[in-house]
C-alpha cells in the first residue's frame, strides 16, 4: 500500500482508508436493507388494512350472532338449572 501524506507530513496508510470505506459500504448497505424491509412492511400493513376493512361487516354480523348465541345458551342453562332443582326435590 502507498503512503499519503497529510498537510503535517505525517505519513497515512492507504490501508486505513480502505478498511473506513468498507464500513462506510457496510453501514450503506444495512441501512439500505432495512428501509427495503420497512417499505415491505408498509406495503404489507396497506394490503391487511383493506382486507380488513372488507371483512369487517363479516366480522360484525358474527360478533352479533354470537352474542344472540349466548343470550340463548343463558336462557337454556336457566331452564336446565331450574329443571335440575325441580328433579333434586323428588
């Protein structure tokens, strides 16, 4: 490797400046990588929120179906307590 030599003559390995610019590429590179996967992710966020907004009438329909099922399982598990008290006093 040559030798360069700064404004106060002092001698500076070439080396050195290859090694600072491969990190400088690394460093580059990792922030590259990591905006290409905070846009992927963006992306993928946009495409759930549009099927989620489609199946969100789904989603309310089953949401209220459940809870007319569970008024009714209420109502049959009173009948079937109060059936259960009638057959204990036999």
């Amino acid at each position: 490797m040559g030798r360069f030599y700064c404004g106060n003559r002092k001698p500076i390995d070439g080396g050195h400046w290859i090694g600072v610019f491969r990190q400088l590429v690394g460093a580059r590179d990792r922030v590259k990588n990591g905006l290409t996967k905070l846009l992927e992710t963006n992306i993928l966020i946009d495409t759930m929120k549009v099927e989620l907004t489609a199946l969100e009438p789904e989603l309310q329909r089953k949401s209220e179906d459940t809870e007319i099922l569970m008024e009714k399982l209420a109502v049959d598990q009173e009948q079937a307590d109060s059936v259960s008290r009638q057959n204990s006093f036999i």
